[in-house]
C-alpha cells in the first residue's frame, strides 16, 4: 500500500538532524530499566522519605534519575556504588562532553512447579520449570546524542502443563473461543523449550534540555500503580516504537508538566490457541488470524500535571489507539489518538470501529513528612463515547486501580516498616457489555487484542480479572523483607457470560497467593527474591458436578513459584 505521506520514521530521521546542529547541549541521560530489580521500588520510597525531589510523578517510566534528581549517574542515586575518579567502565570523554557506562548485568529466573503463574516480568512467558532472563549493555553519550544497547536473552524449558480442560462442554468451549478469538493470548508458547534473543531496553535518543526524541525498544510504564497498570506495563517484552517525551518535569507558571507521544510496533506471538482444532455442531471453533495482520501500529499519549499550588498532587491522562497496518491509509491514521469521533453507540463509523483504542486518567497525592502516598487510575475501553454518555453510565466498560503506600518509622535509624495494598479490577459489572464480550484487552476487528508476543502491555492478568493485594514489610534503604497477600478473579467477564444462563454459580476460578519477599544489597550486588504459594480454586472454571451435591470440588490445583534476581552495578 503506497503512502503520500512522509513516514514517522522518516520524521524522526529529519528532526534528528537539524536537532544536532542547532540544539548542541552536554546531558548525560541513561534510563533505568522498568526490568531492574529492587532499584525502581526503592527510588519510590526515597521519594516518598523526602530524599529524591517530589517533581516526578512517577507515572511515566522508565526514569531518567540524572535529570529529574540532579544526580551525575542515574544508577547511583547515592554515589555509593561507583567511583568514576577510579572507574574503568564509567567515565566521561576528556572533552567532558561525553560520557560511557558499563550497564548492570542483570539475570532473573523463575520456578513454576505445576503450571504457569506470574505477571510484571517483561519478556518471560506462560512455563512450566524453570526460565532464566539475562540482560547486559552499555550507554554512550555525546553531546546531544545518546546510545543505550541493553539486549535481552531468554531460555524456557516449557513444559507441558493443565490448560483448558478437554473435559468442559461443547458449548462452553465455543463460548471460551469467543475471547480466544479476540485476543491473541496463547496458554503455551509452543511444545518445545522456547529461546529468544531481543533488543531489550535499548535506545538512540536525541536529547535537548528536558525533551527527548529517538527509537526504543524499552518497556514503558504509564500510571501510578506499583503492581498495575491499565494501558502500559513490562507485562509484555518491549516494542519497538518511536518516541518524544520528556526526561523531568517542564516547569511552568502553573505548574510542572510530563509528557510521552509515541508511535509503535506490536507483533504477534506466533502460536495458536489450545486446541485449536476442536469442532463443535461440526464447525471449528477457532477462527485463524489472516496472514496480513501479522502486525499492528499503535500510537499512544500520556500527559501529567503537577499543580503549582498543591505540592504533592499529580493528575494524568493517557490515550492508546491500535491498528492493523493495512488498515491505514491516511495521516489521522497515524496519529488517531486525537481523533476519538466520539458520537452514539447507534451510528456506524468504520473507521473507529477498526480501532482498538483505550484512555485512563490516574491521581497520585504523596506526602512526604507523613511518608505516604495514595493514588488512583480510571479507564474507558473505547475512546468514541460522549460525555453526557459517560456521565449517566461511568460504570460502562471500565476499569479501574486504587492503592496506597505508608512507610512507618522504627526506632532504628533508617528502617521503616511497610504498608501497601493495591486493588485492579478490569472485570465489567454492566450485563449489555459482558453479553457483547466488550472486554478489556479484547476486540472485535483487532483480532490480536491488546497484546503484544502474546501478552498483554496492560494488566497483567489479563480482560475480565479483578485482584486485591496487600503487602507487609521492613525496609532499610535498598533492603526489605516482606509478606504479601494476593486475592486474583481471572476473567469474569466469561464466568458471568458461560455460567450465568446455566444458573451455576460454583466456578469462579480464584488464585489466592501468599509470599514471602525478600531484597538485599550486598556492596553492588542487588539480590531479591519471592517464593509463592498458588492456591487456585476451580482451575479454568472446571468442577465435576454430582447428582446429589450442588456444592462439589472443582478441580482445584496448588503451584509453588519461585523467582530470584541478581544484579551487579559495575564498579
């Protein structure tokens, strides 16, 4: 398909030029990986205990700590684990206009004894046994012009293990593929162990003051939850996506402004659903995606407010819009973020109904003196609705995120103990939009869902799952040791839809996961760990009924899951 128009990546190309010759400047600007363990947790509580400066919202990630917190090196916020003076893996050029960097080598692995469990863990998938992540790079700088080259690795064993049980009905395996159908989620990535070398959190960026613009493949991260993000999270591996955003907050008269525009790519997994050549009343139940849409074009839109008046107050508005590239054919295809064409539920518009688009706006209030923070994040899944629509019913096709976090000192110095708790829910309470399969991550002409590689960029437990959690710990500076507590609902959206008209009421398939969590620093090594109990009740909503008991087991499975990271900061 031919284009008139000049393409993103040629725009990108041009600014990136003229750039370099009018705005020369000296920044030295790596990011912090959204994939890096214990760092991004503990930066929040040094905000939050009034050491790091409260401009940063930290509802746009990855950080950039040399700019937002004044420091010379983003990856030692303390200046205790690196002396450039001495240093042979970071220094600046002789000019001082440059500067390399040695980046963390970071290894992650993961345990499932039974079967899949786990969310937040970037390019690591849905396996059984044992997989390891590996990730090294470096970062150069000079001048305007910045180079992060952050690869990642990934072995699976992926192993087989309990999907969607052959034994459901017929007719709740048909009802099951009208969301298998929608979203491009495979239970299992093939049958063999599973390798995949990526580009990782790498980038090329040109930066200008507070502003930059360049290629990524980084994993973002859009609102204020800790453990949930509506529209973007390292949920999925990163994509490729061209970027302008800011690296602190542009202060202004009224206030201090945080801004991301991109432009991406989103590919498919590559597998298929299970079973996918079950037949039911002798038609195939799964409907193969075409060879044409092997990729979608996303575009999205994040901005935040820090109200010069309410010290501690951040609001936020973010909007993402996905299409098949063949489906594009004009400039506002590009950019149809700004572009909702919003109007009645009644009215054909084929453009908009070949978009997949979501928005949410989020709050973060944070108190320093007081060491706590409470926030906030609403959804809409469709960006066409009117206002006065959304005013009579704001309960339509929502989801939403509350939290909170309160660190209380001890008598030591230093130490704290840790109150957290979080709570997601994508599933939909209206009966139209359940019975018209509208979920989150779902859609009807793009067919792949909100996913990418077969996971979802949002939440991790994907259309129709509510979770309650809730977190204990002590904490001293990068250490902590906790407990944490999760209460997860996977897809009511389908529950309500199969089970509903049959009038049963027994198959809700609920995880309850407790942990125990554990992050030290030992000099530069930074080691943390979390070892799970996964309790599942009615696993993939199965039970086996009885003549004379209504209430029977279902079949309910238990999982141990481990997960270590080691990193080292190089000296």
């Amino acid at each position: 398909m031919s284009n008139k128009y000049l393409s993103p990546y040629s725009l990108v190309c041009f600014l990136v030029l003229i750039s370099c010759v009018v705005f020369p400047s000296r920044v030295f600007s790596q990011s912090v990986s959204l994939n890096l363990p214990v760092y991004g947790d503990y930066m929040r509580r040094q905000q939050l205990l009034g050491n790091l400066s409260e401009e940063s919202s930290f509802m746009i990630r990855p950080l950039y700590p040399t700019e937002v917190f004044d420091t010379s090196n983003g990856l030692d916020l303390d200046e205790t684990f690196t002396d450039e003076d001495l240093s042979e893996f970071n220094f600046s050029t002789k000019d001082k206009k440059g500067r390399f960097q040695v980046l963390p080598l970071m290894f992650r692995g993961q345990y499932n004894a039974e079967y899949a469990f786990g969310v937040n863990d970037g390019p690591m998938i849905p396996n059984k046994g044992m997989q390891y992540l590996f990730n090294a790079g470096i970062f150069f700088e000079y001048g305007p012009l910045s180079i992060q080259f952050q690869p990642e690795v990934l072995h699976a064993a992926n192993q087989d293990f309990q999907g969607f049980p052959l034994d459901h009905w017929g007719s709740t395996w048909l009802q099951y593929y009208e969301w298998l159908n929608t979203a491009d989620i495979p239970e299992r990535f093939g049958g063999s162990p599973y390798t995949q070398l990526g580009l990782g959190q790498s980038s090329i960026r040109l930066n200008v003051r507070e502003f930059s613009l360049g290629i990524s493949n980084e994993n973002l991260w859009w609102g204020p939850g800790r453990r949930s993000s509506l529209l973007m999270s390292n949920n999925a591996p990163g994509f490729l996506h061209l970027t302008l955003n800011t690296r602190k907050p542009v202060q202004t008269a009224i206030g201090g402004f945080e801004g991301q525009l991109i432009a991406g790519k989103l590919q498919a997994s590559g597998f298929e659903p299970p079973h996918h050549n079950y037949i039911y009343a002798n038609t195939p139940l799964y409907v193969p995606k075409r060879p044409d849409e092997d990729w979608r074009y996303l575009s999205g839109l994040v901005l935040t407010y820090q109200p010069k008046w309410l010290p501690g107050l951040f609001l936020g508005f973010s909007s993402v819009s996905q299409m098949y590239h063949t489906d594009q054919e004009n400039l506002a295809d590009y950019l149809p973020v700004f572009n909702g064409e919003k109007g009645p539920e009644s009215i054909s518009r084929p453009d908009v109904d070949q978009r997949n688009q979501l928005s949410a706006g989020y709050f973060r209030w944070m108190d320093a003196s007081g060491h706590f923070e409470f926030y906030g994040e609403y959804g809409s899944n469709g960006n066409s609705r009117s206002l006065s629509d959304f005013l009579i019913n704001p309960d339509k096709n929502r989801a939403f995120t509350f939290g909170f976090i309160n660190l209380i000192p001890l008598k030591n110095t230093e130490e704290f103990f840790q109150i957290g708790m979080e709570m997601t829910q994508t599933g939909q309470t209206i009966r139209e939009v359940i019975l018209a399969k509208n979920s989150w991550y779902t859609h009807p002409h793009v067919r792949h869902g909100y996913t990418h590689k077969g996971q979802v960029l949002g939440f991790g437990y994907g259309p129709g799952s509510n979770v309650l959690s809730l977190d204990v710990s002590w904490v001293k500076n990068f250490n902590r040791l906790g407990f944490q507590l999760e209460y997860i609902n996977h897809n009511n959206d389908f529950y309500y839809k199969r089970f509903e008209e049959i009038k049963d009421w027994r198959r809700k398939y609920v995880d309850i996961v407790p942990s125990i969590l554990a992050e030290w620093r030992f000099d530069n090594l930074l080691v943390s760990g979390k070892f799970q109990y996964v309790t599942t009740l009615n696993y993939k909503w199965y039970l086996e009924n009885h003549p004379e008991i209504y209430f029977v087991p279902g079949l309910d499975q238990n999982t141990i899951v481990g997960n270590i990271g080691i990193s080292y900061l190089i000296k």
